[in-house]
C-alpha cells in the first residue's frame, strides 16, 4: 500500500467516523457517497449489509438488506463480517472484489476489515434505535399510535403550540358492514389504504394515530383541511390489485381549529374538544363532521358540575317542591296540582330544564324523583293533619324508572309510610322517549292502578308512539302538551285546532280524563271549554307556586274563569 493511499484512506476513514459519530446531523447521501470513495479505493465491487431483529428471522432470511455499493463485478466475496448485538440482533456485511482485480493485501484486508465493522457497528445501533421506536410507537399493526401521539404534541408544545393546525378524532363509517360485505382481507386493505391516503395528504407536518379499532387520530396544517374534509366526507378505495374493485369509505368526525388565543398545556386541551365532538358526530344522522365550538365544552362542564353536586345537594335538600294549580275550566274549581322541582341554588331558583335532562343520563333523576314524591306525601300528611283539603297531586317519574323491577315496592313505600291515601297521589310518566319497551310500562301502571293510584301520560303529542301508547296501556289521565294547544280561535280549521279537537275528543270516547297543559290566555281558555276539555294547566291561572303561596290557593279553592 502506498503513502498515497494511506493518506487518502485516512482522510476518508475519518470523515466516514465523523458522519457516523454525529446522528444528528446525519446525512445518508453524504455517507453513501463517502462509502463509494472508500470502495474505489480498495477496489470493492459490491457491499451487503444484512438486518435481522432475531436469529428466527436471520434463519428464515426476514430481515432487511442495503447494499449501497455494486458496480455489477463483485464476484468474489473477499470480506464476511456477522455481529450480534446485546439485544440479540444480527448485523451482516459482505465485500466482494472483481475476479480481474487484483486480491488485497494483508494491510488493505486490514484497513477494509475496520471500516466495515464500524460501518456494521453504526448500522446496528441505527436500526435498533429504529426497531424500538416502532416498538414504543407503533401499534401490532404497524400504525402510530396514541404514544407517537404524545410525542408530537411535545413537539407542538416546544414549538409554540398548535395556531395553524387542526385537531381532529375520526371514526370509520359503518366499516364492520364493509368488512361484511368484501371480506375481511379486502377490508384490512381498504382500511391501510384509507389511512395511507390520510396519512400521505396530511404530510410531515402533522400526524395520523390510530387510537384502536377504527379509531383515529390526527393534527394537520390548515392548509389541507379541504383535502382531509374530502376524505372524511367519503372517497372510492380499491380492494384488488388492479384497482377495479372499489368501495367508497367516509367518517364522522370532531374536529378542533384552534385559534391565536388556544393555549395548548397538555393533549388533554385537545382531547376534551375533539373526543366528544367525534362522539356527537357519530350520533349525528345528518351532519357526521362537526367542528367543535365552545359552547359544547361549557355544556359538558355544566353537566358534570351538576352530576358532581348532585348529591350534596339532594342531602341538604336544596331541592323544592312548586305545584303548580290544574283548575276546572267550567267551575273555577282547583281540581289538582302537579308537583314540579326547582333547584335552589344559592338563593337563585334553577329551572328543571337546566338539570333533569342532566340527571336523566345517569339514574339520579330516579333518586330525585322518590324525593319529590317523598316531599309531595309529607306535604299532603301535614294538610290532612291540620284539617285542610289537599288535591291530588301528581308527581314527574323519568322513564329511566321503568327498567326498575321494584318501583312499584318503592312508590308504595313512600306513599303508605307516610299514610297517604291513595286518590290524592298521580305519577306522570311521559311517552317522548321510545326506548323503552311497552312491557315495562304496562306492568307499571297496571301495578299502580290496582294500588289506586292514578297514572297520567305527560306531555301527549311530542312523542311518535303516541296512539299505540294510549290504547295498549290503561292510564287515566291524558296530559295534552301544549304545542298541540292553538293560540287562539282565528282559524278554526288549522292543522293544530282540528288535532286538537279530534285528540281531546278521542281522549274522552277511551275514558280519559284530559288536561291540557300551557294555558296562557282567557281565549285559551275558551277554545278548552269548547272542545269539552274540563282540566287546565297553564299561567292563565297560576305559575308552578311555592308551598305556602300554593297553600293560600287551597284554602281559597276556586279560581274567577274569564
Ligand atoms: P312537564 O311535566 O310537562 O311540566 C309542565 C311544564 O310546563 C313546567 O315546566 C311548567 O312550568 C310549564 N308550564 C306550565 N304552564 C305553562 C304555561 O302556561 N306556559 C308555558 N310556557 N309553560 C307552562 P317546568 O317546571 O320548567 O318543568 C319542565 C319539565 O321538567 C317538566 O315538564 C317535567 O318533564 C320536568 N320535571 C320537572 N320536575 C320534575 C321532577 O321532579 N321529576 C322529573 N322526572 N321531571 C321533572
Ligand atoms: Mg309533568
Ligand atoms: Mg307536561
């Protein structure tokens, strides 16, 4: 070997030590080119550099092959170098010479010898790195997961946060009947190619994530967000090799843009915008993309502010119980009361519209119900007892109390362990929701009927089973919601006063017992008595009245009729 040579080699060794040393600043293009320089100078005429993450893999030849030097003459292998690694990896090199070139010397095979093993050495360290990265962050099937999630809004964070980009939480439409319909195999296709397609349009700048199932995840620049919509919005995917065989895929999704002023702390500032925003949309028939806005996240903290105080707030009984007068529209009669709760909170009067349908979601609504009939039989008791005359009065029950085999025990319970007779107690059950079945209601107002206790369908007319309900189960009373109330006499052939009138009057062929509810005006009043319903609810009489304004009006007990 010459001095030339030597100092040539070197220079190279050197500078191919010094790219491998600095990861960070390392450029491949640089290091393949200086690996060339090398070979030419020793006159290799082909390099192979072997991966493999287990000796299984080694046997079976899974692993991955680079071969970054071949001038199309490497005939004779003159180098074969194998490490292994702690984590029990293999690493493979292999230089082969030309036949017509002259066979190294020992001191060439030397110097050739140490380059290749460091070469190996970096190989090994890079791709380890590399297997451990998929190891962290990605799921079994090769897709980024929640981790690599994490780690890019790190990144954000470090960045300035996400001013520019999108967040967003998507969920496949319906894929479980495309897997049915095309077969599982052609469905995994179709399901990378979808995530390809997110994934290549969304670019570096940001990151798609599979959260499980056909759960994803993702942020991008706002600059592809009409690219992204069309692909949520619904895209043909093929399932063959040829691309003949297609499918259209959509998904509903949540999305969050955030603005200047979004302060990004932690993912939990962009899950709580983006996960329920996802979860609506997946409900949602109509509309299956739904950008967040920031009135859904007040709403939802409202709903688990009240979830959360509801208890304390039962046990210091900040509930109240308002009844509200239901008047004889004939006589001036006060025939009866509906007991409606209000939460007072501070000293301020809360609405049930702002927390019943919020209980509604879990069972609290039942506890406050047996409350409310609880205060309603105290009430009543202490009437009897100081000689007054109470009216029947009814109490709201959700249907979440129908699936509850024992309710009828527990209203029985309440009532008796406070001696109430029977007449003076009405449960109002309302027929809007439809998810729960015929049975259980039937048993329940049929349990209740034998008991003497009056059952009463709320808010009639809102509903869709609305005629089915009335005829299948024996109620007594039948409330009229008040849309189905007309404002006033001015057109007696109007869609809402000839349903009106046919209602009330079917109401009375079955043996009901009619109230209509919201009677606002004397005309109202008027439109009642001539379509013989006898009952009225409404603030033309009274507003739903505390306990002692409500007492004064007992004792008084008839109301002047217009
Ligand atoms: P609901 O059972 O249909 O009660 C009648 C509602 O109509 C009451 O609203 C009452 O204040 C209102 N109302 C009465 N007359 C008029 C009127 O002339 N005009 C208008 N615009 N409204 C009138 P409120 O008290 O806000 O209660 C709303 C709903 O909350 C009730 O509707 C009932 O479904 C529910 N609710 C109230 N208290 C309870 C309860 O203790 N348990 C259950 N499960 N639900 C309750
Ligand atoms: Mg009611
Ligand atoms: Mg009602």
């Amino acid at each position: 070997m010459d001095k030339e040579k030597r100092e040539a080699y070197y220079i190279i060794f050197e500078k191919l030590i010094d790219s491998m040393n600095n990861p960070d600043e390392f450029h491949r293009e640089r290091f393949v080119e200086l690996l060339n320089e090398f070979c030419d100078l020793f006159h290799i005429a082909k390099g192979v550099t072997e991966f493999y993450k287990t000796f299984k893999d080694e046997r079976l030849g899974n692993g991955e092959v680079i071969i970054d030097r071949d001038n199309g003459k490497g005939d004779i292998p003159v180098i074969e170098r194998r490490i292994i690694t702690k984590a029990k990896a293999i690493v493979k090199g292999t230089l082969y010479i030309s036949k017509d070139d002259e066979p190294l010397c020992e001191e060439e095979l030397r110097k050739v010898d140490l380059m290749l093993r460091a070469v190996l050495a970096f190989v090994s360290r890079n791709r380890l790195q590399r297997a451990m990265e998929d190891f962290a962050f990605k799921d079994e099937s090769g897709y980024p997961n929640f981790r690599a999630f994490l780690r890019f809004i790190g990144q954000m964070k470090e960045k300035g946060g996400l001013y520019g980009y999108t967040a967003a939480c998507y969920n496949l439409y319906h894929f479980s009947v495309i897997n049915r319909e095309i077969g599982r195999e052609a469905g995994d296709m179709v399901f990378r190619s979808y995530y390809m397609l997110m994934s290549e349009t969304i670019g570096d700048d940001g990151i798609v994530c599979r959260l499980g199932g056909d759960n994803f995840i993702m942020i991008f620049r706002n600059e592809v967000t009409d690219a992204v919509l069309d692909i949520l919005e619904g895209v043909p995917v093929a399932y063959d090799k040829n691309g003949e065989s297609r499918v259209e895929i959509s998904s509903s999704a949540g999305l969050f843009v955030a603005d200047k002023d979004f302060v990004l702390q932690s993912e939990g500032d962009i899950m709580e915008r983006i996960m329920p925003t996802s979860q609506s949309a997946r409900h949602e028939e109509s509309k299956r993309i739904l950008f967040f806005d920031e009135k859904m996240l007040k709403k939802k903290e409202k709903m688990m502010r009240t979830q959360r105080r509801f208890p304390e707030a039962l046990k210091k009984k900040e509930f109240k119980v308002f009844y509200q007068p239901k008047v004889n529209v004939f006589t001036g009669e006060l025939v009866g009361a509906e007991a409606l709760c209000r939460w007072i909170r501070n000293g301020k009067i809360v609405p049930p519209g702002e927390f019943i349908p919020i209980l509604e979601q879990t069972t609290d609504i039942c506890k406050l119900d047996f409350y409310m009939l609880e205060a309603v039989c105290m009430d009543i008791r202490r009437w009897l007892d100081k000689g007054m005359n109470p009216v029947r009065t009814s109490v709201n029950f959700s249907r979440k109390h129908l699936v509850d085999v024992d309710l009828l025990d527990h209203i029985m319970y309440i009532i008796d362990s406070y001696n109430v007779p029977h007449n003076y107690i009405e449960i109002e059950l309302t027929e809007t929701t439809t998810d729960v079945g015929f049975k259980d209601l039937k048993r329940v107002v049929n349990g209740l009927q034998e008991q003497g206790i009056c059952t009463a369908v709320d808010d009639f007319g809102m509903g869709y089973s609305s005629l089915n309900l009335i005829r299948e189960v024996p109620w007594n009373i039948l409330k009229i919601d008040r849309c189905f109330l007309p404002l006033d006499e001015y057109n007696k052939y109007s869609t809402t006063s000839l349903m009106y009138r046919h209602v009330v009057s079917m109401a009375q062929e079955i043996g009901l017992e009619c109230v209509t509810e919201g009677v606002e005006t004397a005309e109202q009043v008027e439109i009642l008595r001539r379509n013989h319903c006898e009952i009225a609810q409404g603030f033309f009489f009274d507003k739903p009245l505390p306990v002692d304004e409500f007492e004064t009006r007992m004792e008084k007990h008839i109301y002047e009729l217009p």
